[in-house]
C-alpha cells in the first residue's frame, strides 16, 4: 500500500473516532494531557490501529 493511502487511513481514523473521543477528553480534564495520551497509545484499540498504520509507514520507508 502507498503511503498516501495509509496517510488516508490514519486521517480517516483520527477524523471517525479520535476527535470526538469522550474518554480523551474526560481523562485529559481529570489526569492531565500527558495521562491522556498515554491511555490512547497503549490502551486504546483505535489507538492500537494507529501504532500498526505507523508501524506500515516506517516498513514502508525502508523499502
């Protein structure tokens, strides 16, 4: 897959389900930005789709 269409992806999936996030929001007003970050890269599930079309970006680059 190119690196447009993952870029795509990504987008697509931050635009669908990140932005509007209730738990985001809540744990950034009750624990900080920092926390809030942290729950959505290794806790989250959309979080996980992110780290795995990161990973398709980085092997892709090595090609």
């Amino acid at each position: 897959m190119n690196r447009k269409k993952i870029y795509e992806e990504v987008e697509e999936v931050i635009v669908s389900y990140c932005q509007d996030c209730f738990l985001q929001k809540q744990f950034r007003k009750d624990k900080g930005r920092s926390y809030a970050h942290q729950f959505c890269i290794s806790q989250c599930t959309v979080g996980e789709k992110l780290r795995k079309l990161g990973n398709r970006l980085i092997d892709d680059s090595h090609l």
